[in-house]
C-alpha cells in the first residue's frame, strides 16, 4: 500500500478540482482553462510524444531521466496528466549528490521540485509563482528569455503530448520548510538540533485523509487503501502561534543546539520545582487544603514549554522585519516571538547564531546559547493587584472599595487601588492577598501604597498619617508544610526614628514589632521594600487558592493611643510586586 505524507494541515475542499481552479490560478477565468491543459504544437515530433518519452530520448537530460526513473515517477510522466517539468541539463548539476538519498528523498526534494501541474508556458511577458508537485514554489519569469528560480531557461516550450518542457541550465535548489527541518533528521544533516526535535515529534499526529485517498478492497471487514495519503499535524504550532509547514509563511526560527537545550532546560527547571504534596492557607471555614502532584513531570512538561515558546518570530511582524533587511519603523531594539511577547536584547539573542540556514518558508538560526532575559520569559515578575476581588484572600475588619487612577503623565501608569476602612472606631483592618504564580526562586518583595486621594481631593490642605504595618507570609516548604514568615523593617534609621518620635516605646516582647514595622510616605504613590524572600516550591498552574499568601496588618494595640494618633487604620493598597533576584541585579548594574 503506497502511502503518503503532507507535512501541513491543509486539504482541499470536496468538489474542489473540477472548478476553474482560481484559488490557485489567480487571474485565469473558466474559458482559459484549457490553456493549462494543452501545449503549442508547432510541428514538431516531440509533440506526438509524452513528457517521459522526450526526456528519455534527449542526450542532454540522461542524468535527469536517471534520477527520476530511480524516483519512480517515470510512469507518472508517460501518462495523461498535464505537467510542466523544468529538466536541468547535463553537466548543470550533480548527479552524484543524491546517491545517499532514499528514492521517497529523491523524489520529494529533487524531482517534484522541478514538475508541477498543468502547462506553463514561456510566452510574453510573465511573472508567476509556480506551486510545484512537493508544495515548493518558484518563480518562473521573463520577456524573450526565460529563468526559472533565477536560473536560465536554455530551451523553452518543448511540446509533448501531455505537458510541457523547459531545459534550465541548472538545479533549482530544494529548501525544506521550517517544520521539514526540525523533525527530519535527514533533511537536517548534522546539526545537532536532537532535543529540539524529540520535542516536536512527541506532539505529531497523523489521520487518515479518507477523501484524498484511493479505496481498495474490504479485507476482513477492514477497509484498505490503495493509495494512503496521511494528513500531519502538530498540536504546538497551536500553542506556538505558527504555522511552520505553510510554505506561504516567513519566520526566523532559533533552534538550540543539543548543548544549549539541555543548558536551558536545566536552568529552568529549578524554578519550577514542586513538593509532592503542596499545602495551601484556605480561607473561611476551611483551615487547610492539599494537591498532589507528580513533579518530574511538570517541571519536565514546563521547562520544555518555557524552552520553546520564544524561539520563533514571524519576519511580517513590524517588530521584526528587519530580520530580512527590511526597515522597520519600530527600530532594531525588540523582538517579538510569534505569541506576542516581547524581548529587549535581541542583538544579544541573535549574538549566538553559530550557523544561518535558509528554508522555503524563513530562516533557520542555529544557536549555541538561548539568551532570553528569564523576567521576559519563563520568570517574570508578578503584581497581585489588591483591587481584583480574587486575590483577596482575606479581609478582617474592613469594608473594600476600589478605585482606578488616571495619572494623566506618559511617565506614569494608570492604576488601581483597594482603600480598606475600618468598621468601626477601634477596629484595626488585615488585608490577606493571595501570590499566584509564584515560582522555587528568590523575589525582592515590595507593597505599593496610596495617598489619601479620598481625603485630599475634598480637603487638599489636610494632613494625612502613614501607616505602620508589618507583613506575614503563609507559605509551603520544602517538604509540603505550611509555614509563616514575618517580615520587619531592619532599617536603623527607621527604628531610632520611630523610637525618637515615641520615646516611651522601648524594644521589648510587646512592642518589638511595632518598632520595627514599616512605614510610607502617605504625601505619594510609595513602593516599599518589604524584604528578600527564598519559595522553597512553586505554585505556578496549580490553581486558584493553591499559593502563597501575604497578610498586611497594624502591630500596635488599639488602646495606645499615641500610635492610633499618629498612623491612619486605612489601608490603601495598590498591589504586591515579587520581582525575581535575577532582574534586581540586572537593574542595579545598570545604575553603575
């Protein structure tokens, strides 16, 4: 049973052949139809003859007719299907070059590479693209004389009784498609792009085409086939944004070596590193909830998904264009990976390129690093907004209202806020705020505060206090136990302020916390350093109420009425950043 393989997800409709063939014949009405189905006849013998009858018996095309009898395709050539065959000549090309090929090799990237369907002829003025029998597709051009791929046409318009041929002096050169390279390893030579390709064989898929293909015979209640035509498909192009085997497409795709792969890989898995039996905080009447998970797998699954998911950019991208030479008003300073994420160093990204390879659909980069900024990729820094209802874990003695800031400056993002206002007169408000997608790495850990723009805006002269908070972190451990940690405000100069100001406050079991919390500037939008912190096991994609969550709160009793005075109970709350250490170096380099 003869079977065959279409790398793309594309089929033709039923009842599609015998129309008039415009989707691919633009600009040929009905009536002109014919003109692809007969060739000249101008009184030459070759006329009488089929395609395969002149080529065998033309000296100068011996070493073509060689290749495609070894390909099998000589009785195609004999046949009544109309054919156009572009034949290099004698002496043009190696014919030795192929000997290591299979003969499905063969065929597929040399001799259907010159033969496409229906007559095209060299008359007039013409500037075509031509879609050949393997899905490549040239461009056959001139006025008087002729080119093929920008090859020289030496004789043209050779009449046959089935098609037409052209002698071209020289081979049309075979470039596999970007999804042909990276899960061929013969079309793939040597370029120990291995890991790469076990990846994207693992999500192939073949079905059966049943109406491309030939029925045969009902063997044991079984149908056959006598002609098999399977349909490829590949779940990742979906996930990946990109459709890889379309020969009308144009991307740059960066394909790590095995060394870079498996350098990558190992980096990223430590950041997405599970307990078996991850605990939660869980809020209401529920005091604890679990998940059990197989870690091996996900952070295999993740780190493989984070590996691949920026390495290919579409070169019709106006972020990209200037990967073909193309001038691009948005500058050379970002890339932008076909599911729309942004990097700022691509001459860094593109500084590991060890080998350029040209495909019939973009350009393959052969890297020996992936060089991606992790906060840009597969570690980014995470904001748990305090004015979404969902990552509110908790609210004690406080009523919410949120509100959105228009800052009206091109320098400073809008914003939202949560304001928490106690519920009554002594009530000390607590906001617990969930951190989803916290990864097995170290963030620096800020909260953002708010003015009083409640206040100000009715009374502009008034004096608002700060607040004095310290923050509780429930967390999982290594070996799966919720854990607490509290952060304080180390800062010396915080804590000889606080105890100048409140002289009868001494550092003792009492009251230790409350000289060493946190203050803000109320008169603006302040980020507040809270502190360093280590999450032993990540979290990401575990879930909702399956993270880490921070509690925001007062450390001094209600009755001291020296402190009640002197800081505000409400709570104005912007958000909670955790921003991986990696990008916090980075930053603080480039301040040198």
């Amino acid at each position: 049973m003869k079977m065959t393989i279409f790398y793309m997800v594309r089929k033709m409709a039923k009842g599609f052949l015998p129309l008039c063939l415009f989707a691919l014949l633009p600009l040929v009405s009905c009536s002109d139809f014919s003109d692809y189905n007969t060739v000249a006849v101008d009184g030459n013998a070759s006329a009488t003859q089929t395609l395969w009858q002149n080529i065998k018996q033309n000296p100068q095309l011996s070493d073509f007719a060689a290749l495609v009898e070894r390909a099998g395709f000589s009785s195609q050539l004999d046949a009544t299907h109309y054919y156009t065959v572009w034949a290099p000549k004698n002496g043009s090309f190696n014919p030795v070059s192929f000997d290591g090929y299979s003969n499905e090799d063969l065929l597929q990237q040399f001799v259907k590479n010159h033969i496409a369907s229906y007559s095209h002829q060299a008359t007039g003025t013409i500037d075509e693209r031509v879609l050949m029998l393997n899905e490549k597709s040239y461009v056959f051009s001139g006025s008087a004389s002729y080119a093929f791929d920008g090859i020289n046409i030496s004789q043209a318009n050779m009449p046959s009784s089935n098609g037409v041929l052209h002698i071209i002096d020289g081979e049309a050169a075979f470039y596999p498609n970007l999804y042909e390279f990276v899960t061929d390893s013969v079309l793939s030579r040597g370029k120990e792009i291995d890991s790469l390709r076990n990846f994207f064989q693992k999500y192939e898929t073949e079905t059966l085409d049943e109406e491309a293909s030939v029925l045969g015979p009902i063997v044991n209640g079984m149908q056959t086939y006598v002609d098999s035509v399977l349909v490829v498909s590949n779940a990742l192009w979906r996930t990946l944004n990109a459709s890889l085997s379309h020969e009308d497409s144009s991307y740059t795709f960066l394909m790590p070596t095995n060394n870079a792969w498996n350098k990558s890989y190992d980096k990223i898995k430590t950041y997405y590193n599970y307990a078996s039996t991850t605990k939660a905080e869980a809020f209401g009447t529920v005091k604890e909830q679990s998940v059990n998970i197989d870690n091996a797998y996900w952070q295999d699954s993740l780190a493989n998904r984070f590996l691949t998911r920026y390495m290919i950019y579409s070169n019709n991208d106006g972020y990209n264009s200037w990967l073909e030479g193309t001038p691009s008003v948005l500058g050379q300073d970002t890339l932008r990976t076909t599911n729309r994420v942004k990097l700022s160093n691509p001459q860094d990204i593109l500084a590991q390129t060890k080998e350029t390879l040209k495909m019939s659909n973009g350009v393959v980069r052969i890297v020996d690093s992936l060089a991606m900024l992790p906060w840009e990729t597969y570690a980014p820094e995470l904001s748990a907004s305090a004015s979404l209802s969902s990552n509110r874990a908790n609210v004690l003695t406080g009523n919410v209202n949120t509100y959105s800031v228009t800052m009206h400056s091109p320098s400073q993002d809008d914003f939202s806020y949560a304001h928490i206002k106690p519920t009554g007169g002594y009530a000390k408000p607590e906001l617990d705020l969930f951190l989803p997608g916290v990864l097995s790495t170290t963030y620096d850990i800020y909260c953002v505060f708010v003015p009083a723009f409640d206040v100000l805006k009715n009374y502009p002269d008034s004096i608002v206090p700060p607040n004095r908070v310290i923050f509780t972190m429930n967390y999982c451990d290594a070996n799966g136990n919720r854990k607490d940690v509290t952060f304080l405000n180390e800062s010396e100069e915080n804590i000889s302020s606080f105890q100048e100001q409140f002289p009868k406050v001494t550092d003792n079991k009492t009251n230790s916390t409350s000289i060493r919390a946190f203050s803000n500037d109320p008169t603006r939008l302040d980020t507040v350093f809270v502190g360093e912190f280590t999450f032993p096991v990540c979290y990401y994609g575990l879930g909702d109420g399956f993270c880490p969550n921070i509690k925001i709160s007062s450390p001094f009793s209600v009755f001291n009425k020296d402190l009640m005075t002197a800081f505000t109970r409400d709570l104005r709350i912007a958000s909670v950043i955790l921003k991986p250490k990696e990008l916090v170096e980075f930053e603080q380099s480039k301040k040198q």
